[in-house]
C-alpha cells in the first residue's frame, strides 16, 4: 500500500464526517474507528490490500499500558465511545461485561466436558507454510499478528493440537463473538423448527405483530433465517451515516446521541425498518435480521435467548464456563452480535456441529438440523451479494457454507472472529481477535487460505496413524477445565 493511498482515504473519510450533522460524542469515535479501518483495509482492483502490521505484542494491554493502573493514565481508559476502537478493543474484546449489562447464559452444574490435549504437534502446525490470495507466503503462526488474534486453537480428530492466547484473553475469558452469535441464533431457530415449536413458513408478523408495516411485513421465518430479506438497512462500515451506527447505539454498543432523538433500545429500533424490495430474490446480509429472528425466538418459547441458550446448547455441551450477552437499555440480548465466549467453550460448539450434532456422549443439536446447515443455501442468491472471497458459498440457517469437496462450513463475526469446521479433514479452527477493521473482507485473503492449509496437513499427514483414547497414550492427555 502507498502511503499516498492511505493518507488519500484517510482525508476522504475525515471530509465525510464534516459534512452534516453528527453528534459530538459520537464524531471522534466514529473517526478515529473508520479511519483506523481505511489505514489498514482498502480496495484495490476489487481485492483486499493490508499494510504490514506491527507486531502484535507491542498492543498487548499490559505492554501498552492500556486499562493498567487504578485508575489508568490517561488516554490509556477504555469506555464505551473506545471500545471498537483499535487498540483499546484489544482490552474491551476481552472484558465487555465491564463495559455493558449483561445477561448471563448459565453453563448448569455438571462437570466440563473434557477436552484432549495432544502433544507435539503444535511446533509443527505453528511453521505450516502457505501461500495467501496475494500470492505471499507465511508461516501459521503469523496469523496471529496479521489478523490481530487473541486466541487461536485447532482441532483435529476431538483433539486439541494447537491452542494459543495474547493480549487480555486467557482461557478462562469469555471473549466477544461478535457475528458468530448469529449463528447461535440460527441453530437455535432451526432446532425449534424441527422440534414444531416454529415455524419456518410462518410469516414473522405472526409472532410479531409490532412489525407489521415494517421491512418485515410479509417476510418469512425462513427468508429471516437465510438472510433473504429485502430490508432498507446499510451494514457499510466506512460510511459514519450507515444504519449500522444507529443499530449500535440502540443496542448499547456505542454511546447514544446526546439529544436522544433516535430510537434507545432494540426493539424501538427495528421497528423504523422499511422494505427495499421483494423478499425471498437474493441473499443479503443485515445484522437486524437476526435481530428480529431473536425477537421471533423469544415470543415463540417465551423464553429469554439466555435461557434458551443455556437449556438446549450450552449445558447439553458440557460448557466450561457460562456464556453472555451483551444486552441494551431495556435488557434484551443482542442476537446479532453481543454473545461472549471462551475459546474453548466455542471449539465444544463446533466439534458438535462437525460431528453431527454429537458431544459430550450425547446428542445435543439434531443430526437433521446439522444437516440442513451443511447442506448450505441458494447459491445464485448469494452470489448476488458480491462476496468475491466467497465465490460458490451459500448461507443457511445464519451458517455460511462453502459447497466444496470437504464440506467446510462457517461462523464468522466482524474484528476477525472465525469458527472454521472442516468434517472430510475433521478439524475444528476457533480464532477470536480484536482487528483494526471491522469488516471480515479485511482477512479474508490469509486467513482461509490458512485454515484450509492447515486442515489439508492435518488430514493428509500420518494417514495410518491411530491416536489412542487413553489419556497419556501417543501423547495425548486429557484437560479439564479448572
């Protein structure tokens, strides 16, 4: 990247925000969040380009002095109009219940289920070569740098075979899921719908009546479930008008304007949505989607989505510690973006989807509903969206689905959150992380093609090899989470 470039973009989007009328509060944090994001992200010939980072290490919070100190110096606080913000995200990505209510998704009172730790391989795995899209090469190991990780773990065969933490996170740390909670939600919406409790043809009105004369007037559970709603909402980052903003401040993610003339919660929120179009025609992404399909959750089990959580997920997984979600004014989870989870907690949740639902000896998600997500989505509606790192991918159930030979499957969440599941080579890549740009398009060109290199190693090396179950034996020793 030429600096020109950068400096160009960086006073385009500083003209931007001169322009009208935005909040004060919110002005500083929206500029110096978006033009963070073009510093290190921008378009060029239609593909990703990123400046070489500095080493991860030198933003770790202790090392930069971030949040350390009673209190911290100053410039070295993170509050609320901070907390997207890079570097300090790499303190709040960690510690978000410090930041905002929250609602506890209880993991009950049975032991964690053990997970297995293989030795020796983790060596071999951290000096993986592969080649990115931009043609460079890298070592596994500088993933961790380049995408801003916090926490990256490998599965293979049930197995942990790689795991490591930077920054604020440890392993008992629950850490923003960020997008990766739609996923929840859309596993959720799809066991109820195979259990009756739902149902997927159902207009959402039926559930919601508020929402008629809304985006979601005439829209289906289904179309809700896929991301094929015609809603008139912008998810575009590098714009500081984008309804993306507005969403943020009902849910409680980012300060409210001073005047409070916008809606204070969620549910006020998504009830100003209008309809851009026919529904159903093609795949288009929007947070407030699963949003509403959260709201539907809640009025059809009259449950919170905690709850809901915790009964038929987390305790059924053994979970190691409880979950949570980020809640607005009127305590009402974000199903779009405000779950918080440990690493480990989330490698349970996709070595369940991998295995058919199957964990912890029992089945927790119906094989028929694991097999609905893989079996993916309309394609020709989702290459309507333009995802060009994800040519041939489609969405279902808010999974995002490849359609390739091994089957590999998705949850992914803004700032560099991933759940990579890969059933032909049975692995499992978990990374949470605390990135300089909002939008996934930012790694998308080093961290596939990583997770597939490190999966194809995986799969084709000691093919005639048979790990033991015994703990100790070949290496492998089972951990328990205390």
């Amino acid at each position: 990247m030429s600096g020109g470039r950068e400096l160009g973009e960086t006073a385009r989007l500083e003209s931007v925000f001169s322009r009208g009328p935005i909040d004060a509060t919110l002005n500083r944090a929206l500029r110096i969040l978006l033009v963070c994001a073009a510093a290190w992200t921008l378009p060029a010939h239609g593909e990703t380009v990123m400046a070489h980072p500095p080493r991860i290490e030198a933003t770790d919070p202790v090392v930069a002095g971030i949040m350390q100190g009673a209190p911290p110096p100053a410039g070295q606080s993170v509050m609320l109009a901070n907390a997207l913000v890079y570097p300090f995200n790499r303190w709040s990505f960690s510690n978000m219940r410090r930041l905002l209510p929250t609602l506890g998704v209880w993991r009950g009172g049975g032991v964690p289920s053990p997970l297995r730790l293989e030795s020796g391989r983790a060596s071999g795995l951290a000096a993986l070569q592969f080649i990115a899209s931009d043609g460079t090469r890298h070592a596994f190991s500088d993933l961790m740098s380049i995408t801003d990780a916090d926490g990256l773990l490998v599965m293979h065969k049930g197995r942990i075979v790689f795991e490591q933490y930077l920054g604020a996170l440890s392993p008992h740390a629950p850490h923003a899921l960020m997008s990766i909670t739609k996923s929840f939600v859309g596993t959720l919406a799809a066991m109820l719908v195979g259990s009756g409790a739902l149902k997927a043809d159902a207009l959402v009105t039926h559930y919601i009546p508020e929402l008629v004369g809304t985006a979601y007037d005439r829209a289906t559970i289904r179309q809700l479930m896929d991301m094929t709603v015609a809603v008139r909402y912008s998810e575009d980052y590098s714009d500081p008008r984008a309804d993306i903003w507005r969403y943020m401040r009902a849910a409680g993610f980012m300060p409210r304007s001073s005047d409070n003339a916008e809606p204070g919660n969620l549910y006020d929120f998504l009830k100003t949505l209008k309809a851009d179009g026919g529904h159903g025609a093609a795949f288009s992404y929007k947070t407030v989607n699963a949003e509403v399909l959260a709201w539907v959750l809640k009025r059809a089990t009259g449950q919170s989505l905690g709850s809901l959580l915790s009964s038929k997920i987390w305790q059924p997984l053994g979970a190691q510690e409880d979950a949570y979600f980020d809640v607005d004014s009127q305590g009402s989870e974000s199903g779009g973006g405000g779950m918080n989870a440990t690493l480990r907690d989330l490698a349970r949740f996709g070595e369940a989807m991998r295995n058919n639902g199957r964990f912890n000896g029992r089945q927790v998600i119906p094989a028929a509903v694991v097999a609905d997500i893989r079996r993916g989505g309309d394609p020709a509606k989702f290459a309507r969206a333009g995802h060009t790192a994800l040519d041939g991918w489609s969405y279902r159930d808010m999974w995002w689905v490849s359609g390739d030979k091994d089957g590999v499957f998705e949850a992914r969440g803004i700032f560099g959150q991933a759940l990579y599941i890969d059933p032909k080579a049975e692995v499992t890549i978990v990374r949470l992380a605390s990135g300089r740009a909002p939008a996934n398009d930012a790694n998308d060109w080093v961290t596939l093609p990583a997770f597939r290199a490190v999966a194809h190693s995986l799969m084709t090396q000691h093919k005639s090899e048979r790990i033991s179950d015994s703990a100790g034996s070949s290496g492998s020793q089972a951990i328990t989470d205390n």
